[in-house]
C-alpha cells in the first residue's frame, strides 16, 4: 500500500507537461504580482481601485492558481506599473 506522498508523486508524474507548465506559469505570475505589491508596499485594496475591480477579483486572481487572460494581464501590469511577462530571446 502507498504512503500518502507515494500517492501523490504517482498523481503528479500523471499530469500531462503542458497541463504542468500552464500551473507554473500561472503561480509564477501569482507570485510576481505578490512581489511588486509588497515592493511598492501596495495592497490589493489599492490594486482593486486602480483597476477599477472588485477587491473579491483582485483576491482571486493574486490566490490559487487563476487563469488570467492577456488582457487580465496588460491591465494589472499597466496598473503596477511594469510587466508581469518579459518575453526574451535566447
């Protein structure tokens, strides 16, 4: 019988690569946009107003894993005041 974490490691290997790189980016962006509010010391309160927003919309897309639009992304980088993305050539 597997062990918990067996269990989940299984279920894990399981998922398919872009199904696993759709999360990452998505909690990569999360995290981005937690490191600049707490870098400009902005709440999502603040957020929420700037972009004319809910702060129940601000909360959903800065907890979990959202799946934020490009346009969804424009506006909260344009509202932060630098970008979320770079896109580099390697």
């Amino acid at each position: 019988m597997q062990n918990k974490q067996e269990w989940f490691d299984n279920k894990v290997a399981a998922v398919q690569k872009d199904i696993m790189s759709e999360v990452q980016l998505s909690a990569d962006i999360v995290a981005r946009i937690d490191t600049i509010l707490k870098r400009k010391q902005m709440t999502q309160r603040e957020l929420a107003h700037k972009m004319g927003k809910s702060e129940a919309v601000i909360s959903r897309w800065t907890t979990g894993l959202p799946n934020l639009t490009i346009r969804s992304i424009t506006a909260i980088s344009t509202a932060l005041g630098e970008p979320l993305i770079r896109i580099t050539e390697d």
